[in-house]
C-alpha cells in the first residue's frame, strides 16, 4: 500500500541501525510504533511513564527530579496510582508505588542521557487540572470530575512544554536526534469539535518548534492516517483508534524515513524469524519440528553474530522445545 502522493515525505540525514538505541514517549500511538520496532528487535525504552497524552505530563515526568508526594497517589481498590502517570505504572501499596515512580524517572533519565533517538507523539491538548492539588494532572484515574477542571492548552503552552523537554533532553544529551509526531487516534470523547481544536493547537505548536530547532524534526504520522489514508476502513470499529494497516502504513513511511536499505533487511529477516516462532505443531515431538527448531536456531545465530540481533528470550523457548 503506497499512495503517499501529495504529502512531502520527510527525510532524515541519520538513520536507524541495529546499533541505535530509541526512546519513545507520549500517546498510545507511541505503543504502537513503539510495539513494532520491538517485535523487530530494535533497541527501544517504551512508554516508560505508560501511555501519556499531554505534553506536561511528560515535562513533569522528565523534569521533577524531587521524590514522588504521597498527595498525588490515588487508591482505586488494593492497587495504587500516580496522578502523573498511566494507571499500568501501579503497586499494591503507597510505599511500592511512590518506589516504581521514582524507578521509571530514574531509568527514563539515564536512558535519555545515552540514546540516538528520541520520539515524542502528542495526543491531545486537552488536560485535567486538579483543583486541590492547583496543577495539571497526566491522568484523573476516575477520580470524582469535581476534583477537576477540564482544560485546552494554549498553543503557547503546549509550545512551553515542548520547549522545556527538549532543552531537559539536549542538557542531558546533546548528540540526540528529536522526533516530534501529532497521533492521529481522534479523542471523540472531547467531541469531533474540541478534538480538531486540540490537535490544531498541537500541530501548530510542533512545528513553532521545529522552526526553531534544526536538531528537531516533524514526522506526519496524523497527516498519513487523516490525509493520506483518509477513510473510516482504516479505523478500528470504535472509529478513534487507527487500524492494524493504518498503523502498518505509517510505520513504512518510518523506515522509509529513518531506515536504509541494510537495516530494513535485517528487519525483514526477524520478522520471519518471530512469525516462525509463531508456529504451532501438532506434534512438538515430531522429527519434522525438531529440524525446524533446529533451522530457526541457526537463522537467529546468523542474524545475532552479523547484526548483533538480541533473540535471548526466543532462544530459551526454542531450547525447551528441543529434545
């Protein structure tokens, strides 16, 4: 699938090896990308906050370097939450969440400081501000709606967040390479008005940004699903998550982007590789499986001594299955 006819495809002087290593923060489209890049074993830190939409969020994550307040923890039943992060970042006490927060800032942290490639994706700029608390929260965790106000950014304080964790990240490490990405998953739930606001105040502040930094760039993942795609069929049946092609289709125009030839190659190879793990015999026992595994062991040899591959999680499974 490739009619990316009227959209300018970005372009990228440094690309991704093997040998780069990829931090990925923001929106559930991040997971998404994200999923894809670790499925073909690249080296990425994920969603380390889990799924964030707003800007802030990800500032507050990155840039608070205090420890973690036991008024921004919530109890929903035995589990405990943060009001800065995804609820998939929780503990079964106070004492064991406020220790993982402060977990995922520190490995967030040293990862930034170390890695090629950093990916920010927007979600919206719509954002709960916590009456009590008197600052914005990542997420209210269905906490009473009176607790909170709802709120858009501003195009000049999203362009603030922005500005703030790129300058974080340039402090830390100044040899990153910046990606800036809008997700086009639409937030009906604000309503198809207030969505096209938001993302509007997302875009525009993006590329004031982009503008102004050589080192950052703009890839369209929106653009690709809202203008080139352009069409329901390529949305899940809830209508505001892109589908599995859609989300195919933007992750080829990445490699296309930040990937040469070699790379992508090797990425073909895994990909055969993990679709064969996916395989379920009939009979595990059978000669005709075992010379299977035995085929699949040596095609992740050659991958992992010629590009430094990891399969170590695959290879265990593999030897249990071998007799």
């Amino acid at each position: 699938m490739n009619f990316r006819t009227n959209l300018d495809s970005p372009s990228s002087d440094v690309k991704i090896t093997y040998d780069t290593s990829i931090c990925m923060l923001g929106s559930c489209f991040s997971d998404s990308i994200g999923g894809k890049l670790v499925r073909n074993k690249l080296k990425v830190l994920k969603n380390t906050f889990g799924t964030l939409y707003h800007p802030a969020a990800i500032r507050k994550n990155l840039l608070d370097t205090g420890p973690a307040l036991k008024q921004d923890i919530v109890q929903i039943d035995n589990r405990y939450l943060h009001y800065d992060m995804h609820s998939d970042v929780c503990a079964t006490s106070m004492i064991d969440v406020l220790r993982r927060v402060k977990e995922q800032r520190k490995v967030t942290s040293a990862y930034l400081a170390t890695c090629d490639f950093v990916f920010l994706t927007l979600g919206t700029a719509w954002h709960f501000y916590h009456r009590e608390l008197n600052r914005i929260v990542a997420n209210c965790h269905k906490q009473p709606s009176r607790l909170f106000e709802r709120r858009l950014s501003s195009v000049t304080e999203v362009t603030a967040d922005l500005q703030a964790i790129i300058g974080y990240i340039k402090e830390v490490n100044a040899d990153a390479n910046i990606v800036l990405t809008v997700s086009p998953v639409r937030h009906i739930r604000d309503g198809l008005i207030e969505n096209n606001r938001s993302k509007s105040h997302l875009l525009t502040a993006v590329h004031e940004v982009c503008d102004n930094h050589h080192h950052v760039q703009y890839f369209p993942s929106y653009e690709l699903v809202i203008d080139d795609l352009r069409d329901y069929r390529f949305y899940e049946s809830d209508m505001i998550h892109p589908s599995e092609q859609a989300i195919e289709y933007v992750f080829d125009a990445l490699k296309e982007t930040y990937m040469n030839q070699e790379t992508v190659d090797v990425m073909n190879k895994v990909e055969k590789v993990m679709k064969s793990l996916e395989h379920r015999p009939l009979d595990p026992s059978s000669p005709q499986h075992q010379s299977f595994l035995s085929t699949l062991r040596s095609s992740i040899a050659s991958l992992t001594e010629s590009h430094g591959v990891d399969f170590s999680a695959e290879l265990a499974l593999i030897h249990q299955q071998m007799i």
